[in-house]
C-alpha cells in the first residue's frame, strides 16, 4: 500500500533540487526488485537511488576487496544473491537450502566448502536447522571467515496486517552458535552510514533522514549527524520538535522550512505501509531517542519546503 501523497512529495522535493535515497533494512530484495516494486505503484525510482541492506552488504565487501575467489554462503534471500553476484561474487545457499531438511542420524556429517570467505545473514523466510548449521561450520570452521547481518530488527511489518520475526532473530541463531558478533551493514549501524555518504559523496550535515521507527531510522541519522523527520502511525496529528523551543503556527513552520530548505539530500526509510511508531510511543518517559521533528505523514513535507 502507497502511502497517500508520497508520489505528490517526491515530485515537490526533485524539483527543488532535493536528492532522494530510500535505505531499506530488508534485505529479500536487490535494488533491481525494489525499482520495479515502485515501478509497480506508479512512482520514478531508479536503482541508483535505493540503498537497500542486500546492496550495503556487496558494497562492504568490495570497500574490503573480499577476494573473488571465495565464496560467500547467504541465509537469506534473492536480494543479496543477486546483489553480490552483479559483484562476480560466487554464492551459496540462499533460498535453494531452503528446501534441504535436517535428519538428525547418528552418522550424520554435513560436509561444508572451505572456500566460504563470508556468511552474509538477513530476512529468511525460507530459514531451516540445515542452513544455520552450514552457516555455523562456516564462521566456526573456515580461517577468516566474515559473519555478515544485514541488519538486526527483532521484527518487520512483513505483511500488511501483522508484525513478523525479522532479521535479528536469523542472526540470533548465527551468534548464539558461534558465539561471535557479526558485521552490521544496516540502519542503525554506521558502517551503513559510512558506506551511503562515500557512495553519494556528500556529509551528513546535508541530510534528512526520514523514517517511521525510533531504534533504526531516526537512531541512524542522530547517530550519523543528519536532521531527522519521525513519520507517525497516524493516530494523532503533531508536528513538534524536542530539541528546540516549541513555536506555534506559521513561526514553527517558518524556521523548520528554513532548517529544510538547506539540506541538499533526503534519505525515507519506508513509503509503502502505515508507520510503526505512535505519539504515545514517542512521548513514553522511557523512551530515550528524540527526532529533531515529527509530524503525521510524510506529505507533511510540502507544507514546509
């Protein structure tokens, strides 16, 4: 579902000469899928502006010169795949050992390719007790080898009506059996931030991120030093900041357009479903992280610019 006057915000912002990026943590698709998802809804995507984990992950190991002659071993779907084999990267697993069942025999030997440099771990819906044991043998076994996460939410809108396990929970299963910490490539993580302005050349100081969860998208442009914009669930209507003096009407608007009008790029983090954080939530004593504005849909964006 696209969110009502996405498509009108997009139009406003490129001709003001406004840069977009989309940065996804799910990593089920290549920046390839994604253009014609969007192609999909009626909106002018192209793959260069979509910073997707599955994409963050090929573009680390090549900021890395991961050899070519290794192979990486993916619990995860086609988007990585596909992201590291346009990358002449050789891959294993993937939805293909999605079909391969565990019988726990007691002659049974999984034998593992001791060329595996990296395992690369994200959203699997197609996970099995097969994969995470190859993967294991791999981090475990093989000299060197990288464990890689494209990201660690505990969970996703994967459907439209209900909240599922999300990335987190596969990587869970990678470090509780190697008992080793991954390489994050995704939102909150840095290194995904790191990756994002050496790619597009430019600084934080020039970004919005906009985004609709506190522990990801507006934790990962606090952290990075960019503005940040909270896209609510829509249960109320607000559109405040915490961080400086709380003006009213057409003076909040005023200074908060000129704040806008100066960043060169804006980074959305999700278009297609309704939010996941609530004023309530934001309000929440225990809750510690604090966008620099918040307002009820994205659309909100043209009455600032």
């Amino acid at each position: 579902m696209l969110i009502e006057g996405v498509a009108q915000t997009m139009e406003v912002l490129r001709s003001m000469g406004k840069k977009l990026v989309f940065v996804t943590n799910n990593s089920r698709k290549s920046r390839r899928q994604y253009a014609k998802k969007f192609e999909r809804v009626g909106l002018t995507v192209n793959e260069e502006e979509i910073f997707s984990s599955s994409f963050a992950a090929s573009v680390f190991l090549q900021s890395i010169n991961f050899p070519k002659e290794k192979k990486v071993y993916i619990v995860g779907e086609e988007g990585i795949c596909e992201e590291l084999e346009l990358i002449g990267l050789t891959c294993l697993g993937g939805p293909e050992d999605g079909k391969k069942m565990i019988d726990l025999k007691p002659d049974l030997f999984v034998e593992h390719d001791k060329s595996v440099g990296a395992v690369v771990v994200g959203l699997d819906q197609y996970i099995n007790y097969y994969k995470i044991h190859y993967a294991t043998l791999c981090v475990r076994e093989n000299p060197g080898c990288l464990f890689i996460a494209t990201n660690q939410d505990a969970s996703g809108h994967m459907t439209d009506s209900q909240e599922w396990p999300g990335a987190g929970s596969m990587v869970g299963a990678i470090r509780g059996s190697t008992q080793k910490e991954p390489i994050v490539v995704g939102k909150p993580s840095q290194l995904m931030m790191k990756l994002l302005l050496e790619r597009f050349q430019t600084d934080a100081s020039k970004m919005c991120m906009v985004g609709d969860r506190l522990d990801t998208d507006i934790l990962f442009g606090l952290h990075g030093g960019c503005k940040t914009l909270l896209v609510l669930s829509g249960e109320e209507t607000a559109f405040v900041t915490p961080l400086l003096p709380i003006w009213s009407g057409c003076e909040f608007k005023r200074r908060a357009a000129n704040t806008y009008a100066n960043l060169q790029w804006s980074a959305y983090s999700k278009i297609f479903q309704l939010s996941v954080t609530t004023l309530a939530g934001l309000n929440d004593p225990s809750n510690n992280i604090h966008p620099d504005y918040y307002t009820e849909k994205v659309s909100d964006l043209m009455e600032l610019v």
